[in-house]
C-alpha cells in the first residue's frame, strides 16, 4: 500500500498493485491442508488474473490515448 502514495507513472502503479495482492495470495493458501483454503486460492488467483489482464487492457487505451506518455 505504501508503493502507491509515491508512483507518478502507469507501470508503477500496475506492478504496486500486483505486489500488493501478492500478500492477500499467501493470506488465503496459508493453510495447505485445508482444501477449502486452496479452493479459495485457487479462485482468487484466477479472478485476480483476469481483473488484472483487464487493467493492463484499460492502462493501453490510456496509453495509446495519452499518445505514449505514462507519466501522470
């Protein structure tokens, strides 16, 4: 969370957020043998994939509209 308060370009705030949902990844698998645990892991990290496939889609409009500039 703290990586975000100081970015001032796309790609920052893109790999903020991924580092940033990388805890909530370890958070939901930290119990291995509880097959509840890894079915929720499992999901969370197909719906992540997808939201974050539909972010880098909407940061390219941004960027092609922006005519190549990623600063803010």
């Amino acid at each position: 969370e703290i990586f975000l308060y100081g970015v001032n370009d796309l790609l920052t705030i893109f790999i903020a957020l991924e580092c940033f949902s990388l805890c909530f990844y370890l958070l939901s698998g930290y119990t291995k043998k509880d097959v509840r645990s890894n079915e929720a892991t499992t999901k969370y990290l197909l719906m992540d994939g997808a939201s974050f496939s539909i972010l880098v889609h909407e940061f390219s409009w941004l960027y092609g509209s922006s005519r190549g500039e990623i600063e803010l």
